[in-house]
C-alpha cells in the first residue's frame, strides 16, 4: 500500500526547493503559484492543499531553510570553529555566487530586499536564519577570546554582525557588477579587520 503521507510530504519538499529557486533566482514578488507547480511538478491541488498564500509558501522556505542550516544539511556550512573554517564560511558563498555566474545574491538577501513594512512574519523568520549564523559565529569568538587568543575587549557580537553584514553588501556589489572580484577584495579586507582583534604573539 502506497504511503501517500509520504508522498504528499514529498511533493510538499519539492514545491519549498522549487519555490527557494525561484525566489533566489527572480524574486518573492514575480514567483507565483503556476511558477511554482510548473518547476516542481506538483499539481494545483497538491499545492493549496499545503499553501493557502504567498506568506504560507515563503513561510515554508524560510523555515526550511533554517531547519537545514541548524541539521547541517544545508548547501554550504555554517559551522565555524577556526580561522580556517571562518575563511572557509567566507569563500563558500563566494563559489556559490560563482556557480551562478554572479547573477544571484544571497538567498535570505534576496527575501529581504522584498520585505515591506507589513511583513513582520517573514521579517521575524529571516531574523531566525540570521541568529543562527550569528550564533555560530559568535561562539568560534568566543571561543578564541575564552582561550585568550582575542584581545580582551574584542566586541564578539559585533564581529559576528559584521561577518554577515560584510558578505551580504560584498554579494550584493558582485550581483550588480556581475563580477567576483570586488567581492573576493571586499572578504579579504574584512579578514585582515578582524584579524586585528588576535592578541600578537
């Protein structure tokens, strides 16, 4: 006997990974329920039976892209516990900036840029997304201040703030030119900034 909860949830997965696409691609505003049938190859039904507004569907998204981002699943990783890894998180949004031609910002960007002042619910959501990377990379900050390898007045919440504000102006300009240059000196200045909060040998 076919699992059709199973197939539903599936057919659900793929509308939210179509719906993601689209929005990343051309928008929340010019992606509607057809785009999004079409590019999943779910039915009409299917689709209102899960999603019964625009907010419903970017809801989903936004909330799976989060659950992907706390399980590790997600496309790039968020994870930061060196030097190393923190120039890993830089350059990772970079390449995937690159494997789109430059063509394509930064997915939660991309939702925020859209966002009116009525739209508190997917203002809350994206702040959801952004604590947690915030979080990740606040305690590699904290680590390294805890092990006494940070000055000890180094503002690590700002830090963080600034890693992600840094990379989502830096995509941005590089979305704009079409070119990866001025984003890739963008991250390198950014790097030599913070490095100056490491305690001198």
């Amino acid at each position: 006997m076919t699992d059709t909860r199973g197939a539903g949830e599936q057919a659900k997965l793929r509308m939210i990974d179509a719906a993601a696409d689209l929005f990343h691609k051309q928008g929340m505003g010019k992606t509607g329920p057809r785009e999004v049938i079409d590019a999943s190859g779910a039915s009409k039904s299917q689709y209102y039976q899960y999603f019964k507004n625009k907010a419903g569907l970017v809801h989903a998204v936004l909330a799976v892209h989060l659950e992907r981002i706390t399980t590790g699943s997600a496309r790039l990783d968020y994870n930061v516990r060196s030097w190393a890894e923190l120039e890993q998180w830089f350059s990772a949004q970079i390449e995937n900036q690159k494997s789109f031609k430059m063509r394509r910002g930064c997915p939660f960007g991309s939702v925020g840029n859209e966002l009116t002042e009525n739209d508190e619910d997917i203002r809350g959501d994206l702040g959801l997304i952004f604590d947690e990377m915030a979080n990740r990379l606040i305690s590699f900050f904290e680590s390294e201040k805890a092990a006494g390898r940070l000055v000890e007045d180094a503002p690590i919440e700002q830090m963080a703030d600034f890693c992600i504000a840094t990379m989502q102006g830096a995509m941005l300009l590089g979305k704009i030119r079409r070119d990866s240059h001025p984003v890739e000196t963008t991250v390198q200045e950014a790097l030599r900034h913070l490095r100056r909060y490491i305690v001198k040998s």
